[in-house]
C-alpha cells in the first residue's frame, strides 16, 4: 500500500512477513526511484548509516534516535519524496585540519538525508562502476589504496620516472552542478531520481546559524559525494587514457607517470587546461607539481630503487603524523595508568601498520619502534617519581649497579634521561612485550602480505 492510504509497506523499519509470498508479476516495475526506495534497499541503507554512527546534522538526531523516528514518521517523508516535494535540510559545516596545514571542510547532512542519499548510492553505483576506468581506485567496491599504489610502483617500474602531481583546487567545493548533472544523466535517466539529487547539491550549508546557498560543490563527507565525485571525474580518466598515460586516481588524487622531466611539465600544463576548460574545476598551480618519481608521494606511500626493482616505502610525511599520534598517546602529563595507555597506543599502531604494511621497508618499523620504546621509558620514568623508587625499580628488573654505584641520581632531562643505558637495559624490549607493548615491525610481519 502507499502512504496514501495509511501506511506503507516500504518503511525500512515495517516487518513484512508476506514478502515471500509475493507473486513476482506484482512486483513495482523496474525503475531507478523503485529500485532505490525498495523496502530491501532502504533496510540496507539503514544499516549502513547504524554501523558508519557519525556526527548529528542541523537537527541534533543521532543514528540511534534514526530507526524509531522512521517507524514514526516514514508515510509524511514518502508522501513527500513520490510527490517531488521533499526539501533535503541543509547540512551542518564543520571544518578538521589537513595533515599538510590548513582546514578541509566537511558537509555532515542529518541523519535522515544520510540514509537517502546511502540508498540512492546503493542503486546508482552498480548502474556507473562497471563503467569506470581501471585506473580509478577510491571508494568503489573491491578497490583499494594499495592498488592505487601497486599499479603507481608498476608504472615507475616500466621506466616513467618522472611524476605529475595534480591537486584540485577545493574539488568538492567547486563542483559545477550542470556539468555534474550531465554526467549523470548520461547513465540514470530516471528524472524523480535526478530532481532529488539535484536538490541534495542544492540543499546549502547552515554555517553559524545562517544557510548558505550552495550554487557549485558537493558535501565532502555525505554518503553521495563519493560516488558523485567518481563519475564527475571519470572524463578525465577517459582522456588520460585517450592521450596513452600511465596514471593512477583515487578520488580527486591523480598521479600522472610519464618519461621524462620535459614531457611532465607539457602533461602538467595540457592536463590543467583540460580539467579547467572541459570539467570546469580548478586546479591548485602551486601545489600541483612535477617531480622524480622516487620523490613523489601517492596515498601516504613513495618509491625507491633496491637494485634494479622499484619498492615501497612509507612517505616520511605519513611517519611524521604517526609520531605525533605516538606523542599525545605518550604524553608524560597524561595522568593515565601504563595499561591504559599501551591499550590506546596498541589500538592505533595495529591499525596503522594495517595500512603501511604494504611498505617493503622492514628497518623502518625497527627504527619507529625503537623511538616508542624509548617514549614509554621516559614516561615510566616520570610515573616512578622519586630517585629512591627509580633506582628500586631498576634493580627489580634486572640492572646490577656496580660498586661505586650508588643509584642513579640523574638530573637529566626526562628525554635524555630515557636514552641511559640502565633504563635501556632494565626495560628492554622483552619487558615491554610483558607489558603488553604490540611493535610495529612485529604487526608488519605478521600482517605482510604474502
């Protein structure tokens, strides 16, 4: 039944224990709007957006408060999306530092916005992913950064030695909404589908109370962006590809690889002109750049020769953010217990290592754990207080003072201090193992692929 009448059977939320039983002749025909608000398609939906949680919209509703609310309220939205009178709420703005220096701004819709545009994401990825370019690598299902990076290593490996760096200058906030509609009308034909797309770009952005028009861009951060941003982007693959360059794309990343230093540069320029003429972006001139490919940096990883094979290394920017991670966990005024601590330090080096295990780089994940290890020592240090509990414990552990030694009696800065032989020795690696310590090259080993 519609929401016309009372209620309807496409609540996500609604049992429906006579699915099974349908006739298949009484199914809705095949449409994009049918296929996208199916009652399967919704649940899924819904799901998603349970197990992604993230951040209240305008509206301050949780994804907790979602399911209830939709039991409630889903004939009046229904109503609303088949009439093509739903009005997308704008989203809430809020902006994260970039790991290279200044803010990227995010778009975070309510959580009712999120689950229609997760089920219109749902529908239409199917209907432009077969499609897409093999050298396309973000956000698409059974692709991944590791590919994006094995594929760059191949390219360099061939003998294009020489990188194109290209940054879009703000690309989800520079979009061009008609010639982002275009491209996906090329595909979705269904026009109920187009019209409530059109007016997610257009629903603006509540910055300090007061909505925003949103005239080009899309939300970086809502479940369609990604997906919008794939096919926004797929004429420039098609011309990579049409001009016979090796390249690589994961989202609005592209890394161009060509010969040599002077047939970069022509890239670098024809490229921009493209991508500003054809696709009416931006591109950032004094970030985009041409450098030797050994120097170049894609996803977090870079290149280096080893003899004659190219391998993968870790971008010391990628070890630099690591390490101020490591600091704050580490922090010897972070009033916490050691178990806590190594608890929080376990979670985030598992998980990092789960990215950069594709590095061949074995002495790097040494040399970080020998610097964390040296970080734990000096907060242990600073926990023990006192010189009569310091030297107590060093002892406790293992270190025999000599027998002109009476203690330890340093005054020596805590960094400086944690470099000292006696500690090194009283908290030796086998001592942090028992305390829980999980090191990186031990992760790296035992999650590298095979």
């Amino acid at each position: 039944m519609s929401a016309r009448s009372g209620h309807d059977d496409r609540c996500p939320t609604r049992s429906d224990q006579t699915a099974h039983h349908q006739d298949v002749n009484h199914r809705e025909p095949a449409s994009l709007w049918g296929e996208v608000f199916s009652k399967e398609n919704l649940l899924a939906a819904l799901k998603r957006v349970e197990a992604n949680r993230g951040a209240p919209g305008i509206d301050g509703m949780t994804t907790e408060e979602l399911r209830p609310w939709i039991a409630r309220n889903w004939p009046k939205i229904w109503a609303e999306l088949d009439a093509g009178t739903y009005k997308p709420a704008p989203v809430r703005r809020v902006t994260i530092p970039k790991p290279n220096g200044g803010e990227r701004m995010l778009g975070v819709p309510r959580v009712l916005d999120r689950l229609i545009q997760q089920a219109i994401a749902q529908v239409l990825g199917p209907v432009f992913d077969p499609h897409f370019s093999g050298a396309s690598f973000g956000f698409r299902p059974g692709r991944s950064a590791h590919q994006a990076v094995k594929v760059g290593r191949r390219a360099v490996q061939d003998g294009n030695r020489w990188a194109v760096d290209l940054d879009l200058d703000k690309f989800f906030d520079r979009v061009n909404h008609d010639a982002l509609m275009a491209r996906v009308a090329r595909r979705a034909k269904d026009k109920k589908v187009l019209k409530l797309i059109r007016r997610y770009l257009e629903a603006g952005i509540m910055a300090e109370g007061v909505v925003v028009a949103s005239d080009e861009g899309t939300p970086q951060g809502s479940p369609l962006s990604p997906l919008l941003s794939n096919i926004m982007l797929d004429d420039l693959d098609r011309e990579l590809f049409k001009r016979g360059h090796r390249f690589v794309r994961y989202a609005d990343d592209v890394m161009i690889f060509v010969g040599s230093k002077r047939a970069a540069s022509r890239t670098l320029e024809s490229v921009t002109s493209f991508i500003e003429t054809r696709l009416k972006l931006r591109v950032n001139r004094e970030k985009s750049k041409v450098t030797p490919a050994f120097k170049a940096t894609l996803l977090g990883f870079g290149y280096y020769l080893a003899r004659t094979e190219v391998k993968i290394r870790i971008a010391p920017e990628a070890v630099k953010r690591m390490k101020e991670t490591v600091r704050r966990i580490t922090s010897r005024t972070w009033g916490v217990s050691m178990a806590h601590r190594m608890d929080k330090l376990n979670r985030f080096s598992v998980g990092w290592v789960a990215y950069f295990r594709l590095a061949d780089t074995q002495r790097a994940f040494g040399e970080i754990d020998t610097w964390v290890r040296r970080r734990l020592r000096q907060v242990q240090w600073v926990q023990w207080k006192t010189s009569a509990k310091r030297n107590s414990m060093l002892q406790k552990l293992g270190y025999e003072f000599g027998d002109r030694e009476h203690g330890l009696g340093t005054r020596k800065r805590y960094w400086r201090a944690s470099h000292l032989k006696p500690l090194e020795i009283a908290m030796s690696n086998a001592y942090w193992e028992a305390q829980g310590y999980k090191s990186f090259k031990g992760s790296w080993s035992r999650q590298r692929p095979a």
